[in-house]
C-alpha cells in the first residue's frame, strides 16, 4: 500500500481518504518517514518551508495544496527543487493524478513485466511501438521492435486503464494505442504513422492531426 504522509485540513483528509485508494496518515501520528512514499502539505500550514525542506530531505516528494488566491505564492514554491507540483485544494483527482505521476517519476517506472499464459517478459517501454487488440486470439497484443509481438492475457480496457497516466503512451483509437516517442513519420500521403523501426500503422488524415495537435509533437524540436 502507498502511505502518504498529509499535514492539510482534517475534512479534506477523511474526503482522501473515503475517495482515493492510498493509506493517508496524518503528520501528528507518523512515528517514521522510511517507508512512505509522499508527503502532501497545505500552503497555509505553519512552518512549511522547514516542513517541504525536511521531506525533500529524506527524498520524499512533497505536493503543495493552494487556493486560488494564492498564485504568487505557488509560483515561488514551483521555483523551489524541493516541491514535486502545486495542486488546487478543492481539486480531488488533479490531487489523485499528482500522486500517480509523483510515484511514476519515484520509481522510475520505464518497464512493463507482461503475464502470458506461458511465458513472461520484461520490456522496456521504449521497445514498444504500439499496442492493439486482436480480435481473432482475443488478447491484446504489444508490438515490439523486430516485428515481434508480445500478447498479454489482460484486456485492451485494462491495459489502457494502466498506461493512462504515462504520457508516452496516447490512445490513437478503440483498439489501439501508440507510444509517441517512437513516432518517426506521420505520414499525411499514405494515412499511416511510421515508426522508428519502420513499422508502422494506417490511420486516418484526421487521427494524424488530432495526434500531432494534441500531443504537440513540434515542441522542444527545431522546427524545420
């Protein structure tokens, strides 16, 4: 179970604790910080540089809770390397997906482990192209470099559920999904994404635009 260490308002911890699946231990009653994985502090809370100071310390992530009033403050605190993000109070599930993406950068997580019937396997992420479902074997299927496939006994859903959070991973459509640090070409003429090992998939001109508009693949690159 993930502990996370709360120093916030009280209703606002039993309002955690009720919708998110994570055990919440208020800072009055944690006796030792080694085994929790986060530590989540109000802005309003006394000493709270000392406070966000001590975690950061013993490399514990720190996720500050703001109001809309306090914009400024936010700001410096984002300035600080001690502070992991700055989360609106009232904003349960911008809360929720600050933790998944605060434990994914903690454990570094860049690797599937895949359960087959009979086999397993470790995979790196970025060996990974794509990810579809086959309706015939009735498994999804993850498209490795090599032309090689792994199937998994999991559902397309539950796959999909899992990688939700990990950016590199974007939903192209019902039954497939793309990993879009391995896209090499979008291919307009064709209707097809190529990637880096040049396999590729068709899709429509459309999902090529909605792809590169909503993830913004021109950014961070020189654009020629």
């Amino acid at each position: 179970m993930i502990r996370i260490i709360t120093d916030i308002d009280e209703k606002l911890q039993i309002l955690l604790k009720e919708t998110l699946d994570y055990e919440f231990i208020d800072e009055n009653n944690i006796l030792e910080k080694e085994n929790c994985n986060i530590f989540i502090i109000d802005i309003n809370r006394e000493n709270l540089l000392e406070k966000i100071k001590s975690y950061a310390k013993d490399n514990i992530p720190v996720i500050v809770l703001v109001g809309k009033d306090n914009i400024r403050e936010m700001r410096k605190l984002l300035h600080l390397e001690y502070i992991t993000d700055c989360v609106l109070r009232q904003e349960i599930f911008d809360i929720e997906e600050a933790i998944e993406t605060t434990l994914n950068k903690k454990f570094n997580l860049n690797e599937f482990y895949l359960n087959d019937t009979y086999q397993r396997g470790i995979i790196r992420f970025d060996q990974v192209s794509y990810i579809t479902y086959c309706r015939v074997s009735r498994k999804t299927e993850l498209h490795l470099w090599g032309d090689e496939i792994f199937t998994v006994k999991s559902s397309f859903s539950e796959v999909e559920e899992k990688l939700s959070k990990i950016k590199i991973f974007y939903k192209l459509d019902r039954s497939t999904i793309i990993n879009i640090e391995l896209i090499k070409i979008l291919d307009y003429k064709e209707e097809r994404i190529i990637f880096k090992d040049s396999s590729y998939i068709y899709t429509s001109k459309s999902k090529l635009k909605e792809l590169e508009d909503k993830r913004m693949l021109s950014f961070g690159r020189v654009i020629l």
